[in-house]
C-alpha cells in the first residue's frame, strides 16, 4: 500500500536496542530516590475560615492578658529627689528613707575659702574627664 | 487504556512500582527515538533515565484528554535537547559516523537504512515529526503536541519529508541493485 510507512516500519525496527541490567537497576533506584512533585494547591493547602478566626482569637486573648498583667503589678512609686541650688554644687539629697551604714567619720574641715575649694574640685573634675578621655580613647 | 489509566492514578499517589510498569513498555522504544537524537549511547541511555525521573516527578501535570506516549515523547525531546545543549552541540550537527550510536544499533542489511538516509536529509524536529508519526503512529495533532508546533506546520513538514524519503529510497534502491 503505502510503500514508504512500511520500509520506515521496518526499517526502525532493524534498530536494536536493549534496556540493560545495568541501566535498569540505575532507573529503578533513581525512581526510588525521587519525590514526586504535588500540585501546587496541594503543595499550600487553603487554610479554612476556622484556622484564621482561632489565630485572631488567640492574639486577641495574649494581647489582654499582658494588658492585664501589666495593670495588676501597679505603677512603682517614683523616688521624689530635692535638689539643692545649683551654686551649692553638691550632689542632690535623696529625701526617701534609704538604709544608711553607720560609718566612722568627721567632717572635712576646711580651711581655704569655698570659692578656693570651688576652683580646686573643679580643676579635679576637669583633669579626671581628661583622663578618662585619653583612657577610652586609648582603648577603642 | 483503562488499565494505563488506573497505573498513572497509583502513579500519581506516589507508587513507584505503578510508574515502572506503566513506563515498562515505552522504556525500548524511547531507547531507539532517543537513539537518533543523541551523540552516544551513553548519552541515549542518560536522556532515558532523565525522562522517566521526570515524568515520574511532574506525573501531577499529566493532563489525561492527551496520550500518555505523547506527553512521554514531549519530555524526552526536551531532554534529548538539553543534553545537547549541555554538551554544546548544535540541534542539526552531524555526528561522528564510527562513533554514532544509530549505527551501531542498526542490523546490516542490503540497502541503508531509511532512518540513517532520513537523518542525513532532514532537519532534526522534522525527523523527529517522521518518527512519531510512522513509528509511534501518533496523530497529526498529536505530532504537533510533541514538538509544540503548528498543526499545519507539522502537515507541510511531514508532506515535504515523505517526499524527500521517496527519492532517498527509490536513491538507495537504485544503488543496492546496481551493486546486488
């Protein structure tokens, strides 16, 4: 009939070919190895109406718990501090009742004028800046 | 058909022993069209192992309106074609004729085989549009699915193939006879 379906017929199978052992157990091992791929609404399912309203509920429930935990420790009292006129340059006198260790002291006497004593602590103040300076400077 | 069916349904629910004996009986013949498409029989038996692995792997998207071999061919091509490209080979260049897997593979006979004189005059994808049609026995339509062509391009081709084919076999013929 048609001449030339049938020599290409034939013709294809005069190409012998064999799937080897070989080749066979490399497939068949390969297969074994692979995972199939899932389609992609499988691969990410919907998540159903429930799920999103249990997770809003949930946050909504933390979020009032801290609220609420945080009210019930209270607010701290806060530490009322006087402080001193600033040309007294001494440090502010915490008027809250504080554990004081009963030490063994005497009061510095002084004998220049405050203005002297003044000039001294301050020149004190500005030598140990300095120093702290060079000291970070020296160590960053 | 039913029974191929019910094989790429346990297939597709992750049963290797389904695929292999689905894919049991395409194994030789995509052996032999992968044959005439690759540098070596190393190369042939690659584009096999690569095909199964992936059709096995993308059987999800195997859409059933098609044929299973159509489908099984479309992804050897490609393959077939990326192996080539791998390798740095152009599509239509000639092989290395004592190397060429193609003929060690082919039985001697009086005259040359119509595959090795179709290689020698068609382009690659034209080639490839004979054997499925002639061998595979695939449908125009489903040709064209193959090689993700035209319908009518795949029908100009193929007319314009058979004739050439005729004149290379009336060509050999001539020649067998003459040195019969």
């Amino acid at each position: 009939m048609d001449k030339l379906r049938d020599t290409l017929k034939a013709d294809a199978d005069q190409i012998q070919v064999t799937i080897s052992d070989e080749l066979d157990a490399r497939i068949s091992a390969s297969l074994q190895g692979v995972e199939p791929e899932l389609p992609a609404r499988q691969r990410q399912p919907r998540k159903p109406f429930s799920f999103w309203l249990a997770s809003s509920l949930t946050g909504i429930a933390a979020t009032i718990l801290v609220i609420v935990v945080a009210n019930l420790k209270g607010p701290e009292a806060p530490v009322t501090v006087a402080s001193k006129p600033a040309t007294n340059l001494t440090t502010p006198v915490v008027t809250e009742q504080a554990f004081v260790p009963l030490l063994k002291t005497e009061s510095a006497v002084l004998t220049a004028p405050l203005r002297e004593e003044l000039e001294n602590l301050e020149s004190d103040l500005k030598k140990a800046e300095r120093a702290v300076r060079e000291e970070m400077g020296l160590s960053f | 058909m039913s029974d191929e069916l019910d094989l790429i349904d346990a297939a597709k629910a992750g049963s290797v022993v389904a695929f292999t004996e689905l894919v049991h009986d395409y194994r030789e013949r995509l052996l032999r069209f992968l044959l005439t498409r690759c540098a070596s029989f190393a190369d042939a038996e690659d584009a096999l192992q690569d095909t199964l692995i992936n059709a096995y792997r993308y059987l999800h998207s195997y859409d059933s309106r098609w044929r299973f071999s159509t489908w099984l061919y479309r992804i050897a091509i490609r393959n077939a074609a990326n192996l080539q490209a791998d390798a740095g080979e152009s599509p239509d260049e000639l092989q290395d004729t004592e190397a060429d897997p193609l003929l060690l593979c082919i039985a001697l006979s009086e005259r040359e085989n119509l595959w090795v004189s179709a290689r020698r005059v068609l382009r690659k994808e034209v080639y490839a549009a004979m054997w499925l049609r002639y061998v595979e026995d695939m449908s125009i339509n489903d040709v064209a699915a193959v090689l993700d062509r035209s319908v009518s391009w795949t029908k100009v081709n193929l007319l314009r193939a058979r004739k050439q084919l005729d004149a290379e076999l009336a060509r050999t013929e001539k020649e067998s006879k003459a040195y019969g």
